[in-house]
C-alpha cells in the first residue's frame, strides 16, 4: 500500500468519524457531587458515542482510531432487542491531546460544532487547573449551561455555590 492510500483511507476514516460524530456523538461536562473534593463538586468532561449492540463494530473503530477511551456495557430492559454500548474518553489528557485536536482540524457540520468549541474550552481550562477553585467551577458551570440540551446548572444552585 503506497503512502497516498494510506492518507486516502485516513481522509475516508477521519470523515466518517466527524459524520458519525454529528449524528450519534456527545461532548458533555457533568458536575456530580463528591464530598472528598474541596468544593464539593467533582467536574467530568466525556467525549461518547453511544450504540446499540449491533453497531459495537463502530465503536472499536472509534477506540483503534483514537487509541484510548473504554466501551461501557449498558444492559437495557425496555422495549428494545439489544443492549447500548457507549465509548468514552474522560481522561483530560486524552481529550485534550487527541480529541480536540482532531475535532478542531476536522470541522462539525452540526449545532455540534458549538458544543464542541464549548467543551474546547472547558478541557483547556480543566488543563490550567482552572476548576478546582470556586469561581473557575462557576465559570465552567455556565459555559455548561449553554451546551447540549441548555439546562440549569445544579451545581449553581447548591447551596455550597450560593455562599
């Protein structure tokens, strides 16, 4: 295989990620209390894609590409056939070294996209420690907030927040 088909099949793959990204793909950031943290509140940043069972071909992809992240199990008992499986890159090093880079090279065609520069941001002041003092959570809080489905922040209305 000559090195121009081997950018040609890493052109087709980096264009369906990004494809399957826009459709299927989530960039959250989670605030879940936690009492051993200083404020309280621990902050998750998480690039997922999630999948029925049938569709874990996909997901593996995603892991071989992307070289890190887990595919988690979600048994499901309702009225679907099969079980979910969600991938999932959390650690802050990975998100920032390899996954904003390439979602920052390789464009969203969707609403995604802002989410994605949101969530950018969020990893890089994650990177800068940011966080872990009150106001730089708050900051984080309200960029949240602006993100996905664009609902209030509970960590904004604790009452550890509030003080």
């Amino acid at each position: 295989m000559t090195s121009a088909d081997n950018q040609q099949e890493r052109l087709k793959i980096e264009n369906w990620i990004i494809g399957f990204t826009d459709g299927e793909g989530c960039f959250s950031v989670s605030f879940i209390r936690n009492k051993t943290t200083k404020n309280g509140w621990q902050i998750f940043p998480e690039f997922v894609i999630t999948q029925g069972e049938k569709s874990l071909p996909a997901l593996k992809l995603f892991q071989k590409y992307f070289k890190c992240g887990k595919i988690f199990v979600n048994k499901r008992y309702d009225n679907h056939n099969e079980d979910l499986y969600r991938f999932c890159i959390r650690s802050i090093k990975d998100l920032r070294e390899k996954v904003v880079p390439f979602f920052a090279r390789n464009k969203l065609r969707t609403m995604k996209r802002k989410d994605f520069e949101m969530f950018s941001g969020i990893v890089g002041m994650m990177s800068k420690k940011i966080h872990l003092s009150k106001s730089g959570a708050k900051k984080i809080a309200k960029m949240v907030e602006k993100m996905n489905r664009r609902k209030k922040s509970r960590f904004l209305e604790s009452s550890e927040t509030i003080r």
